[in-house]
C-alpha cells in the first residue's frame, strides 16, 4: 500500500534540521575555542560523535545534546536558536558536511527566500 503522506518534504525536512544543528554546535564550539576533544574531556560526548553531529550525519538524543550544551557551558536550546541576521551558508561549510553542489543551491535559495 502506497503513502498517503509526502515523506521527502519531512525527510528534507529533517535533512536541513540536522546541517543546521550541525553548524550551530560547530560554531558555538569554535566560539568557546574548544577543540572536539576539548569537549568531550569536559563531559560531551566522544569526539567523533560530535564530528558526526557536527557535519549533519548524526541523530544524538536530547540527552546527548544536553551533556553536548553544558560541556560547551551554554543551556541546551541555544544549540537550536537560530543565528540572528546570520543566514548565510559558505561553500566550505557546504563541503565539510557533505553536500552536493545541488544540495548547496538549494539551501541557499532556500534561505534567500527567507529573507
């Protein structure tokens, strides 16, 4: 039996979540001036688990995130606030987490409609 419901739009959907996740924890981390194992010495989880989250590969629990959040010293939603005026997406960025040049074009058309 076929789906009645479109699961590319909540897999896409998901998809987008996990980079944007992903370079939230990246960059509060560079912030702190931590390195990955930096973090997981002061109770993250392992470094490569945050490698994985980091590049938008990972589905970490709540309780994950939670010891990812404190070990940074930030409370755990500020890893899931948006980035105030900041929508821009770099094409490093894009090649760290993997993304095809076609995923890349649609993320930043994407965003520019959200502006």
């Amino acid at each position: 039996m076929k789906s009645v419901y479109n699961t590319s739009s909540i897999t896409s959907s998901a998809n987008e979540l996990k980079i944007h996740v992903g370079v939230r924890v990246r960059d509060l981390r560079l912030s702190r001036g931590m390195s990955m194992r930096q973090v997981e010495a002061a109770g993250g989880p392992h470094s490569q688990t945050l490698m994985h989250i980091e590049h938008g590969k990972a589905n970490p629990t709540m309780r994950t995130m939670k010891k990812l959040a404190r070990a940074m010293g930030f409370h755990p939603a500020t890893l899931f606030e948006p980035v105030e005026g900041d929508k821009r997406i770099r094409r490093r960025d894009a090649f760290v987490y993997g993304l095809t040049d076609e995923e890349f074009e649609f993320v930043v058309v994407k965003l520019r409609k959200e502006e």
